[in-house]
C-alpha cells in the first residue's frame, strides 16, 4: 500500500508582476532576470490572503478526486507564510473547506514543504492511521519580500498546490529527507517584532535575506546527490522515471541537475516562468498544471525533490495513477 494522488489543485492570484515592473522599483532589467533565473513574471497576493489560497487550490483538488469534505482524515499544510501564527493555516483550511473529520497541523520545512508533507501522509498511511488526506501548500512570500533588495525580490511569487491522497495497493517506495542546521545562514527571514522575556523591545531583520551563490551550490550539489538516493533506496533504474517534478527555484537550477544525472530537461518540467519561486507551493503547482495538461499517464513514474531553507532537501517515488 502508499500514497496516490487522486486529485490535484492550485491557485494563483490574479494580479500577475512582469520583469519590467519591476525593473521600475530597483536597479534592474527583464533580461538580466530572465537570464539568470528563467522567470518572466509571478503572481503577487493583494487581496488574498495564504488560508484562502490554500483553500481554493484543496477544493479543487476535492473537487478532481470526487469525494466529500467529510472524508479528509488528515490535513498537512506546509508553508513558512501562514497569515497569522495561531491558529495554524491547516485548521483555517479545514474550517474553510468543511473538512471537519480531519486532523490538521502545519509544517515548515521552506521549499521542500510539500514533499515532505507527502512523506508525512504515506508514513501514517502506513502506520495504519489515516486513510484519506489532503496535503496543501501556500505561500505569500511576497510579504516576506524586501521590494528595494534586487537580490531576493526578483525571484519569488505567491500561490498554492494541493493534492488528496489516498491510501492504495502498489508498491510502497522509501522516501529521503536530509537537513543541513548549520547552513541555516544561506537563507534567513526572522520576521518578528516584539518583547522579549525582560520586557526590552527588539526588532530584527524583517525580510528574506538570501546567499543566492551559496544556495545556488548546495542546490546543484544536493539535488542529484539525492535523486541517485530515492532510487537506490527504492531499486528503481534512472530510466524507469518519466518525470523529474523539482522545486521550481531557478532554471539554470533545474537545468544543471538534469546535466548532472545525464537527463534531457523535457523530463524536468518547468513553470517558474509563469510563477516565479513560490517555495513549498511550486512542486504542487506544477503537478497540478501538467496534470490538467494531460501530460501525466496512469503508471507514470514521478520522481520528487524539494530543497531549500534550512537546508532541508526531501525526495520520493510515486506512482500516477489518475
Ligand atoms: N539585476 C541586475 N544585477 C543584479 C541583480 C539584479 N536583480 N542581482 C544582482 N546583480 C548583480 C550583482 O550586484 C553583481 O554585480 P557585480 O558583478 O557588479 O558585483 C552581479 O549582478 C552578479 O551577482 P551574483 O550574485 O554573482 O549573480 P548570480 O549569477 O549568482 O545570480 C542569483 C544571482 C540569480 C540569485 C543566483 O545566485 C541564484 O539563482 N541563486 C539561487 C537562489 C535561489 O534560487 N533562491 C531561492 C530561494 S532558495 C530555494 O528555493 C532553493
């Protein structure tokens, strides 16, 4: 028995930010983005909040697997942008989708989320508890975003995935999760103002800092590092894999890996021109847009990475079979 997918969702909100716009708030041009990074535009928050995303993209996701609210036993939200700190996101999107048999809990594990989230459904799958689940991600980064720092804000975009899952007979493939603590400095937000215990004020840096040469390294490093793992651990060939469905950071990310392991990049699909790095929701963004696409057939063998902040990198095997 694992975890299928048995219907998948996203939303994108509606105001769409070009390169060009950009360019007019800091020292910038669309070629030098699109060059360095392969983005074009992403979508940016205004009115809509990472609870309403997320639950827009998990109706739909329900709404593709033909079941009710009622049957979601488990929901895992992974984001690092939830609107407020208690209650967590996951308990909003129960109460918004009427999902009111669930369990639901956050987690934060940056861009590898939503990996990492199905990693967490599959293992109660298999430990008996849980059945059916949503797994959904949503991020607004760009409240996390510093709009004068030309390094970080060209590169990040707000939306959400979702994906149900069911319990199903079929192989059970070993997923892989790894963290880094000590290159947590790569990528930082300590987004809070407040007072500590002895009642001083204390402000800290409010925005997403980034070491974008170092990330770049770890990414280029780790990512192949962990694809020859996942399939190791699982006895799977390299051939056997039609797509490589990875964090959506950065085209010539993306393209090096595929290098690295000696595949074509057709079999690494790519919408980060459309959305920009939307972290944990971009693996489930993009799954959902090749799904509705047509381009996934039943017995598909989807191989998954994230990596990010943290660091954290989390890889895993499933199977289509919509
Ligand atoms: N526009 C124009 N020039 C710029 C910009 C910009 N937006 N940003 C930096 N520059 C300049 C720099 O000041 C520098 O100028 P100098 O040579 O005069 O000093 C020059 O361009 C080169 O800067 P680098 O930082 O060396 O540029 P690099 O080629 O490394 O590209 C980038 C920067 C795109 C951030 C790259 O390092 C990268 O993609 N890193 C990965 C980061 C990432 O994906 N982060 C996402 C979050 S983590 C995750 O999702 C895994």
């Amino acid at each position: 028995m694992s975890a299928v997918i048995c219907g998948t969702g996203s939303y994108a909100p509606g105001y769409v930010m070009d390169n060009d716009r950009i360019a007019e708030l800091v020292e910038t041009s669309d070629t030098w983005i699109r060059e360095r990074t392969g983005i074009r535009q992403r979508h940016i928050a205004k009115a809509e909040t990472t609870t309403y995303m997320a639950a827009e993209a998990a109706k739909k996701a329900i709404e593709q697997a033909g079941i009710s609210p009622e049957e979601i036993e488990l929901i895992i939200m992974a984001t690092l942008s939830s609107d407020i700190i208690l209650p967590c996101s996951a308990c909003e999107v129960q109460k918004e989708i009427g999902a009111k048999n669930a369990a639901a809990f956050d987690i934060n594990a940056a861009c590898s989320g939503f990996v990492i989230a199905y990693n967490m459904a599959d293992a109660f799958f298999a430990a008996g508890q849980f059945k059916t689940a949503l797994i959904v991600a949503a991020e607004s980064l760009s409240h996390l975003t510093d709009w004068t720092d030309r390094n970080t804000c060209i590169l990040f975009g707000d939306g959400a995935g979702a994906a149900v899952l069911k319990n199903s007979p079929g192989k059970h493939f070993l997923s892989v999760t790894h963290s880094d603590g000590e290159k947590g400095w790569t990528l930082t937000c300590k987004n809070r103002l407040g007072t500590n215990a002895e009642g001083e004020k204390f402000s800290r840096e409010f925005y997403i800092d980034m070491n974008g040469q170092e990330i770049f390294k770890f990414a280029v490093r780790k990512v192949p590092e962990l694809i020859r793992e996942v399939l190791q651990k699982n006895g799977v060939q390299q051939e056997e894999i039609t797509w490589f469905v990875m964090h959506q950071a950065n085209c010539r990310i993306l393209e090096a890996v595929a290098r690295h392991i000696g595949e074509p990049s057709w079999k690494f699909p790519m919408n980060l021109q459309h959305y920009g790095n939307t972290s944990s929701a971009s693996i489930p963004i993009l799954l959902d847009e090749i799904n509705r696409q047509g381009k996934l057939k039943k017995g598909d063998k989807i191989l998954l990475a994230g990596f990010g902040a943290g660091q954290t990198w989390s890889g895993n095997i499933l199977v289509w079979d919509m």
